[in-house]
C-alpha cells in the first residue's frame, strides 16, 4: 500500500467514527466565528499581563503571523501541490460521511485550519508559559480544530499533521519575533 493510500484509509477510518449525533458539535468546533470569543479571551488577559501597547504589538504579529500562515496553505493547496480534497475525490465519496453542504476549494493539501489554528496555540501558549497547562490546553483546542476538518470530510489526516507541523513552526517563530519586539520596548 502506498502512501496516499494508507492517507485515504486512514481518512475513511477517521471520518467513518462521526455519528449524526455529533456532527453539529464538530461543525461548531469547525467554524471559525465560533472561536472569536476565545480570541477576545486572549486579548483580554495578554492586556492583563502586558498593557495596551504589548497587547498592539501581540495583535500586529498574530495577524502577519495568520497572514503568513493561511497565504502559505493557500500556496501549497492551490498552486504547488493540488492534491484534491477527499470530499473532490469521485472514488471515496460513497465511503465517507460529508457532514456539511460545502466542500470548500478544490485543493486540501495541507489544511489552513490546522495551519492557523496549531500557530495561534503555540504563540499564545508560549506568552503564557509560566502557567503550565496553557499550552496543553491550546494544543487539545487547536487538534480538536483539526480533527473536525477530517470529521466532516474535507481533509485528510496528511493535511491535517502537515498543517499542524507548519503551525507549530510559524507559532515558535512569530514568538521569537514577539520576544524582541517586547525586548526593544524596555530598552
């Protein structure tokens, strides 16, 4: 068995565990507004700790940081590899579960969400290091994110792992970069 295949299996599996029972839980999980409270969440206690210029600085990086992210998912999905969607994909539509009328672009490879989602954890999981369990929590959060693009059947779980490692990256560096922003403010 090759690779994609091992991809495409692995995928059927994964989305086969859903239930109609859950799917209005994980296309909750799924959408991008659902969260919009939780960022306000993160805004309000890095001004807590921080004050309103920190919190500007921590604002201006995390969207270059979402920027970077989602254009470089766009560029992979969509120009340099193209792999097409499971939910695209003729021969394994009669085997999954699509658990929402869309499907999104015709290119899945590697997911925006778990991109975006994974870079978000780790940068304001790292702002709060001290507290042990944010970065944990974060991480489940972001997975549960990326678990739900499989769930409903417009990724796969290569999509997902690739998007999470690229996240994970893009979080350490726009950290690194927060680092000295905050660094030159003292001096």
């Amino acid at each position: 068995m090759d690779f994609i295949s091992w991809d495409e299996n692995l995928f059927l599996y994964l989305n086969n565990l859903g239930t109609s029972q859950w799917d209005a839980f994980w296309l909750f999980i799924t959408n991008k507004k659902s969260w919009i409270p939780l960022y306000l969440v993160f805004a309000f206690f890095i001004y807590k700790k921080f004050g309103a210029k920190k919190l500007m600085i921590t604002l201006a990086l995390v969207g270059l940081m979402i920027l970077f992210t989602d254009q470089i998912s766009r560029f992979y999905k969509d120009i340099l590899i193209q792999r097409p969607r499971p939910c695209k994909n003729m021969e394994l539509l009669p085997y999954m579960r699509l658990v929402r009328d869309t499907c999104g672009g015709q290119f899945g490879f590697f997911s925006g969400h778990a991109t975006n989602h994974f870079a978000v954890a780790v940068f304001v999981g790292m702002i709060f290091r001290q507290s042990k369990w944010v970065l944990p929590v974060l991480l489940v959060w972001a997975g549960a994110i990326a678990f739900s693009r499989v769930y409903i059947g417009v990724h796969y779980p290569l999509d997902i792992a690739s998007g999470t490692l690229i996240g994970v990256l893009f979080g350490i560096l726009f950290f690194r970069f927060w680092e000295m922003a905050i660094a030159k403010m003292r001096n």
